[in-house]
C-alpha cells in the first residue's frame, strides 16, 4: 500500500479528474453531492471559512500492489474501512471529502479528495505528512496483511515524464552498483561511465561533506530526494560494509590454501603412519618368535640345574 500526496488551490479539475466515468467509481462523499461541478462548489463554499489556508485542496490516491487484485478489486467495503482508516490516522476528519476506486489501473486504487478547511473553519495540518503518509501506509500494510512492494521497482518507466524517468534510471543503477562498490572513487568512475555526474555537498564553515547530488541528462537529484537508502550517510555506511566484506572473503581465500595444503601433507603422513604400522607388525612378529626361542632355552638350562641338585 502506498500513498501518494497532492495539494492545490482548485477543486474543479481535481474533482473532475477522480470523477471521470469511464474509470471511476464513487465510494462514498461527505457534506458534497451532485455533479462534478457541483461538488466542487461546496467545496470551494466552505473554504471561506478561512481564507489563511492557500492550498485548500487536500488529494491522496492510495495504490495496492497487484498482488492484491482479488481481494480489493470488487470488495468495496474493505476499501473503503481501509481508507477511513488511513484517513483517521492521517488526522484527515471533520470535514468534506470523497473517495473514489480508479480501474484504469492492474493495481487496485483509490482516490480521496477532501477540504484542508474543516467543518469548523480549522486548518487540516499537512506538517510532516509525506513522512507520516509513509508510516501508516506500512501500518496498514501489515493491519490488514496486505502485500508488501519496492514501488520503484515496480514502476512502469514509459509513463514517467522526463525528470520522473531520469530519477528512476538513476536509481536503478544506484541500485545495482551500490551492492559490490567499496569506495566513493569506484562509485563515481562507474556512474560517469554510464553518464552520470556525481558531486558533493560540502560545509564552507567546516569543510565536511554534508550530501551528494547526482546529474544525468540534465537534471540534478539530491542522493536523499531519489531514495532515502542513497543519502550521503547511507551510501558512505554501504561502502564500507562491502569493503569490509570483500576484505574478509579474501583473507578467508588465502587462509584456506595453506590449510589445504597442509591437509595433503597430513594425508601423505596419515599413509605413512599406516605403512609403518604394517611394517611394525612384521617386526613384532619377528621379535616376539625370537623371544619364544630364548624362554625356551632358558627353561631348559633350569632343568638342568635342578637335575644336578639331586645327585648323591
């Protein structure tokens, strides 16, 4: 489930879109009614109840991965116990909206359109909400045992405008240097080989890095605003991990070599401890006759001796 904010200062073509026929479905309106037009009207009416708010227009689609087609596609009411759900912890209540499912899409979504104005005249805050919007869409997510998706591995490039579709390109190469990369020079070689420009933020007072941008074809992005994952700390905490671990793997393969070889050394000791053995048992034989042979004698010689003893 994730959440996708919007905020304006007309309601009419906002309306107008999510109402379109020939992909929208009205779930259910609150202090609105009537047509598109109509609609809006109320809309903009109770606007003048404060005429501090400059963008009064509050729009929010919440999209569900396609892996949960079945469930959501046709079931209205879970749909809509989902978003007055997302609603009441976004602090979205007392006031007018609407809600419409969109299927136009392989995904299930929906659509809220409501008045940053209140029924009582008070500003619906939007302080922190993309942040907010993040944390209750995972809530969710989890409440009600939903799919959980990388959306930006899942987007559909060609409908991404200009900037959208250097963002995402940018990105996915991110994505995949960043997993065996060890160091700040080898990222930047290798982004600029794939035409990517990359450059550093840094403090004038203290002279410390404090970011990193990357440019491609034109525009520029903040490491932070493409995906929280590539900030200058994040990025820099990944290096070092991967330098670590391919270190690590490397003195493991030399230590097994000495270990192997050793192994063959045993292995030829290990033969020769066997052969010995076999020779040390045809020497015992050997010796253990001789001895028998020696008792033997001696045996005889005492007899002797006590055969003289008796003589008269």
């Amino acid at each position: 489930m994730i959440g996708k904010i919007t905020k304006g200062k007309s309601f009419g073509g906002c309306v107008r879109y999510v109402l379109q026929e020939y992909k929208s479905q009205l779930l259910e309106a609150e202090g609105v009614n009537g047509t598109p037009e109509q609609m809006s009207a109320d809309f903009e009416l109770q606007t003048l109840l404060n005429d501090k708010v400059k963008n009064t227009v509050g729009h929010i689609s919440l999209n569900f991965s396609a892996e949960n087609g079945t469930l959501l596609r046709k079931d209205d009411e879970l749909m809509l116990k989902i978003t007055h759900d997302f609603m009441e912890q976004m602090d979205i209540r007392n006031t007018q909206y609407i809600i419409a499912r969109h299927t136009d899409r392989e995904h299930p979504h929906c659509h809220i359109v409501f008045n940053r104005v209140d029924n009582d005249g008070k500003t619906i805050s939007d302080k922190n909400d993309h942040f907010r919007n993040e944390r209750v869409c995972k809530k969710l997510t989890a409440k009600y045992r939903l799919h959980f998706a990388n959306g930006k591995d899942h987007i559909k490039k060609e409908r991404l405008r200009p900037f959208d579709r250097a963002k995402h390109t940018v990105y996915e190469i991110l994505k995949k240097e960043l997993s065996h990369t060890e160091s700040w020079n080898e990222l930047k070689d290798t982004l600029s080989k794939q035409d990517i420009n990359m450059k550093f933020k840094v403090s004038r007072i203290t002279k410390e890095v404090q970011g990193v941008k990357f440019e491609y074809r034109g525009f520029s992005f903040s490491g932070s605003k493409i995906s929280r994952e590539f900030s200058y700390m994040n990025i820099d905490n990944q290096l070092k991990e991967n330098e670590h671990t391919n270190s690590f793997k490397s003195k493991h393969e030399m230590t097994q070599q000495p270990q192997l070889q050793h192994k063959e050394i045993a292995t030829h000791s290990d033969l020769g401890s066997v052969l010995g053995l076999l020779n040390m048992d045809n020497s015992y034989d050997a010796l253990q006759a001789e001895e028998q042979e020696v008792n033997k004698l001696l045996r005889k010689k005492r007899k002797a001796k006590r055969k003289r003893g008796f003589q008269l």
